[in-house]
C-alpha cells in the first residue's frame, strides 16, 4: 500500500474520512492506478476549483454539504447522496456552496494514454 492512499481491507466512511479546513480545500487519494484515481475533497464554504478540462471523463460522489458543479458553462447544484459524470474535454469548474465534500473517480482509457 502506498502511504497516502487508504487502507485496503479496511471499512470506512468518505464522510469521515476527511475534515473541512476553515477557508481551504482538503484532499486524499484513495486508490492511485495508472488506469486511475480516486481522490476525496473536503471545501470550505466558498472555495472552488477553477475552471479546467481533462482528456478523460469523470464522476462526481457528493458525500456532504451542498456544491455548484459546472460543465460547459451549466450550472449543477448536487446534494449528499448525488453524482453526475464530467465528459472529457469539456470544461468543468467546482464550488462549495456550504461546506461539501465529494468523491472524484478519474478512469482512463487506452485511448486516454495515447
């Protein structure tokens, strides 16, 4: 196991896997693949993560709070419970509009690695 992905055969929570940071955004690697990752982000109310596009697609696992997920200049306000998938190479942006956090899975393709 790497030292900054989690434990494997370990139960946990995303939820409590992480702590909100007054005014800053907190992150940890869950898995770390070359096929992939997996990444947990806590956001202070406010904070966001500028505008931005990546060559492959992208899932968005809201755990807590409340956050603005926008792609392709559309405006998607998720709650706990909710996801939505980020196509590759559209613009995306993310913002806390309480505190939020979220699950983010990146899965590459072979064509990605082309």
């Amino acid at each position: 196991m790497s030292s900054n992905e989690f434990e494997k055969s370990k139960v946990f929570s995303f939820k409590d896997s992480i702590e909100y940071s007054d005014g800053g955004i907190v992150s940890k690697t869950v898995l770390k693949k070359p096929t992939g990752n997996i990444s947990l982000f806590s956001f202070a109310k406010g904070e966001a993560l500028s505008e931005h596009t990546a060559p492959f697609d992208a899932l968005i696992q809201v755990v807590d709070g409340k956050g603005e997920i926008i792609i392709g200049g559309k405006s998607f306000f998720l709650t706990a419970g909710e996801s939505i998938i980020m196509p590759a190479s559209i613009s995306h942006a993310v913002k806390a509009e309480e505190n939020f956090k979220m699950v983010l899975t990146m899965i590459r393709s072979n064509q990605d690695s082309k």
